[in-house]
C-alpha cells in the first residue's frame, strides 16, 4: 500500500500525525525515493540516531536542499557578507560543544535568572493587552510578540526593533524550509544580509563591553586561543535568533488552541496550577512545533530493518516519534495530565544538540498560561475564526493566525 506523504505540500501541516500514523503502520523508515531522505518515524530508531552522533552527522548543508538550487543574484547578494561557519546544529564534535559552551550561560540559570524579570514585564504588557469578550488574533497579538521581544532581550538586539528583528528570524527560517520562490530567496539574501551587517557592528561596538547579552558574550568570546571569526558570531547569532522565537510562538498557539477546544480543561488549570508545566509538555509533544532534523549516514547502515547507503540524508522526524504508539499508547490525540508522566518528548530534540533554549522557551510558555489564567475565565476560537492556516514549511508547524474570544 502506498501512502500520500507530501510533506512539502500547502495544507499538510493542518494534519501531519494522520500521514505519520499510516507510515508507522508500514514500517519504522519511510525512504522517499524523489530524494533519496530516509524518514525515520518511530520513537526507538529516532532516539538510535539523535544517540549516535559519530554514525549519524548533524553536518548537512539544510540550505543546499533548495529543489533548483539557489538564483544567481542570490548568490551574488551572499558574497558581499560573511560566509557562515558550522557551529551548532548544522555541526558536530568536538568544536560543536566549543561553540556550544560560548553561549550556554545565557540559557542556564543565572542567565533565566537576569531575563526572568524582563519576561514577566513583557507578559504583563502583552496579556493587559488583550480585549476580553472581543476576537483578538492570538499570533499577532501575544505568540508572535513576546518571544521575539525575549530573545531581542538575550541577544542585546531589541533595540533596533521587534518588527525587524521578527522580519529578519522569518527570513532566516524561510530558507531553512527550502519552499521558496526565487522573488523569496532573493528578498531572504537581501534581509540576511542586512541582518549580518547590523549584527557585526553591534559587535565592533561592544567588544570592550562588560554586557551579559549575547553580543556582547561573543564579542569578547575566544576559541582555540583566538577571538571568533565573524562567519562564527554570525552563525551562532542567527541560531539563536531563529530558534529563540519560532518555536515559542507554535507552542503558545498550539497551547490556546488546545484551552479554546477544550473549555473545561482552562478551569482545571485555573485551579490546579501545578498542572500547567505536564500540559506545556503534552502541547510540545502532541502539536510538535519543529517536526524533525536532518542527521547523514557516516557509514553503511542498517535501522529497522531498512538498509541506509553511506551518505544518504535522514529525516528525523520528532513529530512522528512523539505519537509513537510502541510509546504512547494507540490514542495518539489524548492530552494527558492525569497519571504517571509520558515518556520524554522529542520536541527539543536529543543528545548532544538538545535544544539549548529549551529552559527559556519553557520559562515564557509557563509565564504567559499562569497570566492568562490569571486575568481570565476563559477562551474560545472567535466566530470568525474558520479554516485555521498553518505555515507551507518542511520543518516548521505554526498556525499563521489563531482568532480567539477571551471571556472576563
């Protein structure tokens, strides 16, 4: 039996799990013969990979995949900036954990602990915001703007702008979904290269500067004995810019809507508050905001049965691995609070690229329920609120715009 799986198709993000179900049922890897990707779907073999770093390669040029490659004039806009260096995800050991090592303070907890006050602050202009008894489009108005503000905030950068900031991260995540036309890759180069601009003389000007952001850190940053070259800054920066924002805006999205769905559950949480990280946990691993990354074949290999050439790319997919049935049990769809913990979800990743900004991204997802629980009895998808639309992306799942009714 052949199953439809198009993961580049307009529309597949609404229902991914349903494609991810029918493929586990034939078989742990699904190997797409149009590109050669090996899809690996089940939570045992996903967890095999993400463990075996020197099997399995996180050095893959996303980019690159790009069906036709990529316009001259693209090309020609990219020679006048900085070529990017490996560093972290697209990197393996032993310099990954060199670069890694750079810039995990502002992620642990004394880095929370200096952008914990600025979360609330945001929190608390964002959701005194929101009309209560009147539609409001959640994205726009709460999921896209407090975590763009927090991670302007981490990297020293909120000062030029949310907007632009915002307009530089969608470029930058555009190009990783490698759905563009060749206006949109032209337009990426152009908003890439003025990013790196901006973000280079930010870091002429701070070299000196005794500031905690991230510009400021990698500024002064040293690796083998000598300060970082800017293709290294400017990778780690636009990581983290990218990752700091997207998927924090899917999960806070996914979370209203699963609360707007289910009107009973917004009072559970109202009134059993200890509840709220086991559902953050339960949206992460059901509505997976990043459905997968690509890893290489080092080697000959042999998972689930499925033999994989030296070479070959690998998708794994977190989102399938996360309704696992072997794991989770045959209801893929249930959101479970009551009883003992689901195993682990795969939604931040595993292993040596665990997401580095998972404690920050759980810390504004927790702050923006407890304040919205806080202020409100409750919510509803507004009237108008339809066919929801999800973003065309390879990689990324979010929800463009969620209309919603919050009630006083």
């Amino acid at each position: 039996m052949t199953v439809p799986f198009h993961p580049r198709a307009p529309g597949f993000m609404v229902a991914p799990h349903e494609a991810y179900r029918a493929l586990r049922a034939q078989g742990p890897i699904h190997h797409e013969a149009e590109t050669g990707i090996f899809y690996v779907l089940d939570h045992a073999l996903a967890v095999e990979v993400l463990r075996a770093p020197a099997r399995f390669s996180s050095a893959v040029d996303r980019a690159g995949l790009r069906a036709g490659g990529l316009p001259a004039e693209v090309l020609a806009i990219r020679q006048q900036g900085w070529p990017l260096a490996p560093t972290l995800s697209h990197n393996d050991a032993p310099s990954h954990e060199a670069f890694r090592a750079l810039v995990a303070p502002l992620f642990l907890p004394r880095g929370l602990a200096r952008i914990r006050p600025f979360v609330a602050a945001r929190v608390a202009e964002l959701v005194a915001a929101l009309p209560a008894g009147q539609p409001v489009d959640f994205v726009a108005a709460f999921a896209v703007p407090l975590p763009i503000a927090v991670i302007g905030e981490v990297l020293g950068m909120r000062h030029l702008g949310d907007a632009t900031l915002k307009r530089w991260s969608d470029a930058f995540a555009d190009e990783l979904g490698f759905l563009t036309s060749d206006e949109r890759a032209i337009e990426i180069a152009r908003e890439t290269l003025a990013c790196h601009r901006a973000m280079m003389a930010l870091v002429d000007e701070r070299r000196a500067s005794e500031g905690e952001d991230a510009i400021s850190l990698l500024a002064r940053a040293t690796i083998d004995g000598r300060p970082l070259a800017p293709g290294e800054i400017l990778s780690l920066l636009t990581q983290l810019l990218v990752a700091g924002n997207e998927t924090t805006t899917a999960t806070l999205a996914f979370a209203l809507l699963r609360l707007a769905r289910a009107p009973a559950l917004w009072g559970r949480l109202a009134a059993e508050r200890r509840l709220i990280a086991r559902f953050v946990e339960e949206v992460l691993r059901l509505d997976c905001p990043i459905q997968g990354q690509f890893r290489r074949a080092v080697a000959d290999e042999v998972l689930g049965g499925v033999p994989i050439p030296s070479g070959s790319l690998l998708h794994v997919r977190f989102a399938s691995g996360n309704r696992d049935e072997a794991v989770f049990g045959p209801d893929d769809d249930a959101l479970r609070l009551d009883g003992p913990a689901p195993p682990p979800h795969l939604a931040f990743g595993l292993g040596l690229h665990f997401c580095i900004g998972a404690a920050l991204s759980r810390l504004e997802i927790t702050a923006a329920l407890e304040a919205l629980l806080d202020r409100f009895s409750g919510v509803a998808l507004a009237a108008e609120a339809g066919a929801l639309a999800f973003r065309t992306h390879f990689h990324h799942r979010n929800l463009l715009a969620l209309p919603l009714t919050f009630a006083a």
